[in-house]
C-alpha cells in the first residue's frame, strides 16, 4: 500500500511537471490508469478495473487522434473508451450495494431516486439541451451527447444509494465514495465549461485532468486499504433520515421549481415540459417516502406498545398487560356466564437459589419455568409474570387444580412453587379475584410450600 500511494502521488506530480498536451502527459494518465485497473483486477474487483481500463486507453486513443491524424473526432472510439466507465462503475457499486444488506432498503432507493431526479433535472437543463441544440442532426452525435451527462446522473443515482443505505462506513467505504465524487465534480467542471464556452488557462486545464488521476488513485486506495473486507459486510437495519439527509432532499426536490421560476424571470420556458415532468415526479417520490415513513412510525408505535407490555426477561405479557386483561377477563365471563380462575405462582427459595448459582442461573431459571408452563398450558390462558419470581395464570372455563398439578410436575431445574388458586364467585371485581389468589399463596407458603392452596383449602 505504501509503494503504491508512493507509485501514484510521484505520477500526478508528474502530471503537473511534463508538457501540457504532450504524448509525456498523456502516457502518464494512461499509465496511471492501468495501474490503478491492475490492482482493481488483482482484487477481483472486475467491474471497476474494466472501467478505468477503457476509460485510460480513450485517453490513449484521443492522444494518438490529435498528434498522428492532427484532428479530434467525435463521436470516436475514445467516446467509447470514456463512457464505458459509467456502466462499469454503476454495476459495481451495485454488487457493493447488494453485498451490504440483506433486504431491500425502500427509503433508501426513494431518497436516491430523489436526489437523482433533481440533479438530472440540472443536467438536463445545464448539460443535455445544450449538447443536443450544437449535436446537429447527425444521430450518433446526439447519442453521445446525451451519454455524458446520462452516465454522470447513473452513477450519481447508484452513489446516492449507497450512502443513503446501511452498511459499514469504513474508511474503505468513503475512499470509494470520494473518488467517485470527485469524477461526477470533475466531469460537471467540464460541462460548465463547455456550456459557457469558456477556454480553461493551462492551469485549469491540468487541475480537471490531475482530478481524474486523484479519482482514479482513491479507487486503487479503496480496494488495497486494510478495511475494504469489512465494507461489504452484511448489514441489518436501515440509516435514520438524520438533518443532513433531509437537507439534501429538500434541495434536490426544491430544483424544479427554482428553475422554473428562472426561465420566468428570463422569459423563455424552453425546459417547460422536462422541468414540469421532473416536478410531477418528485412531488410523487416525496408522497411515496411521506407513506413509507408513516408505515415505519405506525410499525415503530407498535413494537413500543409490544415491549411495554411484555417482559424483556422471559417474553411473556408484564405486569401491565396482566393488569389490562384480568379486567376484560372478567367481564367476559360475566357476560358469557362461564367459569374463571387466577392462579398466583411463586418459585420456592428463589433468593437462595440466586445466592448460591449466581443471578444468570436465577435469569435462566425464570425463563425455563416461564417456557415449560407455558408449554402445558391451553391457547385460552394466559401466563404473566407478575414481578420478581411470581407469575400469574388466568385459567378460564376449566378445572385449574389439574392444570396447576401439571405446572408443578414441568418446574425445571429441580426446583418447586407455591401457588395459590382463587376460582371466580360470578360477583367479586378483578382485584378481588386477585387479592383472594394471593391470600390463598401465602397460606401455600406458610404452610411449607412446594404446594397450591384454594380459597384457604390446602391442597397439594
């Protein structure tokens, strides 16, 4: 890695240092090229070392153009060499992308199409037209006219993705990024320049040409740095829409109109119907990512009012929820005329039993009891965890002293319970019902315990 950053920084000095417009310079782009596609090759990373491959030897091919034949052709096999860069570089972020997680991220996808929409929109209006008003008539011309600033918005639309996606940000990740916006800047340079008509100074001229070089270096940095294993990684969970994000997203949706009301003021609408049609569609992606939000807020309010009302320990419903459906409970059997009953269990010796074993044993404890009574229960009942080591189970419509004798002989790990068993009178409230259990569980424990007591009736 050192050899190489060695390798590339001695050549864009050397950029700078040789004659401008010389086979020299020219040799060193192209030189710098292909030893950025060996590595990129060498990494296996087949779709960026073909790309910056064709995109060196269209150098190649202009430099022999202008100093053999003495002219510069385009359309021409150098435009063929420049534009391959932009699918290739597309399709590898593409697998960087597909690599990084495991399910398609949509927020992601609608902020990029966001974003690319409004800057192609500037495309359009700065880059395409203008190429396509001094492309005259020939229809290749027109082609790759338009294939430039097309490939530019591809790429940026596959770039936007990436970093609006989960994943790793290694420094391998924002070296890659880096080079590539700084091609997409480069290349935007170039389309002002042109659209403007104005000549770059000799200087400038070598500043956009190092700019490529700088791009082409970071690419080879990206794949040779020590991080760049970790950044296709698969990762779960999505980015928040932090204030930077939505930022971008209201200044990218905010271009239509802006430049709409431009033409206005210069009264000439001659982008209408691209710009119109650019504003119909961002005002759908902004409703489509309104509703993909809403989604996620209502899918986020429910997981909330899930764990608030389930225990974190052994996943059954918390004192709250008990709380809501003993209520209910009751009313529906009053209403159906039908049996109910509440059983407060409580584990024996459970304080000694983490002070011998250790607090994880008394966790794995309460998660076994919690799963193997559960396992012996009906679908009709219902098993919460009171606090501490009580638990509580509403039985309804059934003879519970079997069912408690079940739950007894399924206790894990050795170990016993009290439990105290209070059948419903058909008048009594649901804290009536309740405090008659817990009455009826401390008669188990007083007298010993590893048994159940109903309604002040010892059994066991």
């Amino acid at each position: 890695m050192r050899l190489y950053l060695a390798a590339v920084a001695a050549l864009v000095a050397l950029f700078f240092a040789v004659p401008d417009g010389t086979w020299w310079q020219a040799g060193v782009q192209v030189f710098t090229g292909w030893l950025v596609a060996c590595v990129l090759l060498r990494r296996r990373l087949w779709s960026f070392g073909i790309g910056v491959a064709a995109n060196a030897g269209g150098i190649l091919y202009e430099t022999y153009q202008l100093h053999v034949h003495h002219a510069y052709a385009s359309p021409s096999w150098q435009d063929a060499g420049y534009l391959a860069l932009y699918p290739a570089v597309a399709l590898g972020l593409l697998r960087i992308i597909r690599r990084r997680s495991e399910a398609r991220d949509w927020s992601a996808i609608l902020d990029a199409a966001t974003v690319s929409v409004g800057l192609g929109l500037l495309a359009w209006v700065f880059m395409v037209s203008p190429a396509l008003a001094g492309s005259g008539a020939d229809p290749l011309a027109v082609a790759v006219a338009v294939a430039y600033p097309a490939g530019d918005v591809l790429v940026l639309a596959v770039l936007a993705r990436l970093l609006f996606g989960a994943g790793a940000r290694t420094r391998s990740f924002w070296l890659l990024s880096a080079a590539m916006m700084l091609c997409l800047a480069a290349d935007a340079a170039w389309a002002v320049v042109n659209t403007l008509g104005v000549e770059p100074n000799r200087f400038e001229h070598r500043l956009l040409g190092a700019a490529y070089l700088v791009a082409y270096a970071l690419i080879g940095l990206a794949a040779l740095d020590p991080s760049a294993g970790r950044t296709t990684e698969v990762t779960r969970g999505r980015r928040r829409l932090g204030a930077a994000r939505l930022a971008l997203l209201t200044a990218a949706s905010l271009i239509a109109p802006v430049l709409l009301l431009g033409e206005i003021a210069a009264g000439d609408l001659h982008d209408a119907l691209p710009i119109a049609l650019s504003w119909i569609a961002l005002f759908l992606l902004v409703v489509l990512r309104m509703m993909l939000l809403l989604r996620e807020l209502e899918a986020q309010t429910r997981r909330v009012s899930e764990l608030s009302l389930t225990d974190e320990l052994t996943g059954l419903p918390n004192r709250r929820a008990w709380n809501a459906e003993l209520p209910a409970a009751v009313e529906r059997a009053r209403r159906a005329g039908s049996g109910l009953t509440v059983v407060m269990i409580d584990l024996d010796h459970f304080k000694r039993y983490n002070d011998e074993h250790g607090h994880p044993a008394g966790d794995r404890l309460l998660k076994s009891a919690a799963a193997a009574w559960s396992g012996v229960l009906r679908r009709s009942d219902t098993l919460a965890r009171y606090g501490g080591e009580e638990f509580v189970a509403l039985l309804p419509g059934a003879d519970p002293l079997p069912i408690v004798r079940r739950l007894m002989a399924v206790t894990p790990l050795a170990q016993t319970f009290s439990a105290g068993v209070a059948r419903w009178d058909g008048r009594e409230t649901s804290d009536e019902l309740l405090a008659r259990a817990d009455g009826a569980l401390y008669e188990a424990k007083r007298a010993g315990r590893n048994r159940f007591s109903e309604a002040g009736a010892l059994a066991g």
